[in-house]
C-alpha cells in the first residue's frame, strides 16, 4: 500500500504573489472633496495611481484630480446607489487602471432625520438613501472590486470608512449610524471570505474631523464643545484619517483584516 499522501481532492493552492507597497491601482469612492480628496492625494503620494469617483460634484472632483502627484490617474462618475451604476464605475475605473488593487469605499451620505421632529416620509426616504448609498453602494463595490482582484491573482486591499457614530449612536442622524455600524460588520465578514485569495480587509472609524464642509461648525461654542470631546483638545484632519487608510491598504497591514480601527483621538472609547 503506498504511503504517499493523497493531495488531490485538497491541492495547495496556488501561492498568491507579494501584494506591492506602491504602484498600485486605487479606486477611491465619493473623492471629489474633503476626506475623499484627502485619500486620493495620500494614494498619489504614496506612488499609486487613483480613479477619482464622483457622484455630482464633477468640478470638485476634477480639481481634486489636478492636485494628485504623479499621473496615471483617472476620473470616474457614476451613481453609486444604484447596482447598475456601482458596476459601471468599477468596470470604467478597471478598465481605465488596468485593474484594482485597492478599493477605498468612502462614499457616504449623512442628513440629518431626528426621531421627534422627522415626518414618516421624509424619515423612510431617507433611511433608504442612506442604506442604498453608505450601505448597499459599499457592498456591491467591495463584491465588483474583489472579483477583479481574484481574477488577478495578486490579492488585495479594501478599506471601509466607517463611523465612531456606529458604536455611540447619532440621535439626530440615526440612519447614519446604523449604516456605519452595518459597513463595519460587513468588512469583519469579508475579511474572512475573502482572506484566502490574499484580499485583506479593514474599516476605519473615525470621530469628528475637519472639513471644508464642517468647517463652519469649528467656530464659536459648538466648536469649543467639538474640541472637547478629545483630551487632545482638538478636532482631527482628514490627512490623519487618509495616512491610517494608506497604512491599512499597504502590504504590512494584512494581519490587520477584519479590524475596525478607531481615529477618534481618545475621544469616544470601546470596551
């Protein structure tokens, strides 16, 4: 009787080459402004080449394509919330990169909808904006991009911009925060799935941040209590929150998958 082992209804997969530090094919979504263009810029530093996504800020997200270093990169419009439209904007950034690499789900809507003083259909519409977009947009893209990394044989990165709102709630943007908390999960779900084909996957949640859009909120007493909320006392930038993603999307961070890394400045704390 031989003694060899039988491999054939179990052979060794096929070793996945080393993920790259740098030169790689970076889709990042909603990065017409503020942390999206902060992404972009963090990704073209760091020698990558990006696929700008918009949804209707088309101007925006050209000026945030003119400030990238390095060239390559590529500007992508498309509606996210709509499956058709998601899979458009990844074949066009595919096809226009010569692949994904990483994949930065960024795009995210936030209107405010508090309990006590939304009426019932301004309420559902706007949950079911915020599902479509922060939610379903996040999985169908993830599904699209980890198909092409499969098929590529290389491995690869997804990054999810979460919310330190999904763990300490959003009264007033209640949708906001159960979709965040729902971005979370799904990335923990696909860092196992998806491990064996070398694609690793991480959220980040962070806390308030500065922005163009917010940056109205940062004067007078509102941005006094803003910046109390941190021992730090001061708001985060959305470059800290962009150099965390590009550490999580680089070949070091692999035993990081499944993570949900909170950038909050101490200001809200798990247990």
């Amino acid at each position: 009787m031989s003694t060899t082992p039988d491999t054939t209804a179990n052979p060794t997969p096929a070793p996945i080459p080393p993920f790259p530090a740098t030169g790689r094919r970076v889709l990042v979504s909603g990065a017409s402004r503020g942390l999206g263009r902060a992404l972009a810029r963090a990704f073209a530093d760091n020698g990558d080449r990006v696929a700008v996504h918009f949804g209707s800020r088309e101007e925006e997200a050209r000026a945030t394509l003119g400030s990238l270093a390095g060239d390559g990169h590529v500007l992508v419009g498309g509606d996210l919330s709509d499956p058709a439209g998601a899979k458009d904007v990844a074949d066009r950034a595919a096809e226009a990169l010569g692949g994904i690499d990483v994949l930065v789900n960024n795009a995210a809507v936030n209107l405010p909808h508090p309990p006590a003083t939304t009426s019932y259909e301004d309420w559902s519409a706007l949950w079911q904006r915020h599902v479509a977009v922060n939610l379903l947009a996040t999985a169908n893209l993830s599904h699209l991009a980890a198909h092409r990394m499969t098929d590529q044989g290389t491995g690869g990165r997804i990054v999810n911009i979460g919310s330190r709102g999904a763990f300490r709630g959003e009264p007033d943007h209640p949708a906001y925060g159960a979709t965040k908390a729902a971005v979370h999960a799904l990335g923990q779900s696909l860092a196992v799935a998806l491990a064996p084909h070398g694609i690793a996957v991480a959220s980040v949640a962070p806390g308030f941040f500065a922005t163009e859009r917010v940056a109205h909120r940062l004067s007078g007493a509102e941005g006094e209590a803003i910046r109390a909320q941190s021992p730090f006392g001061r708001a985060g930038t959305a470059e800290e929150i962009a150099a965390a993603v590009v550490w999580l999307a680089s070949p070091m961070a692999e035993w990081a998958s499944g993570a949900v890394l909170d950038l909050n400045g101490a200001s809200h704390l798990r247990t």
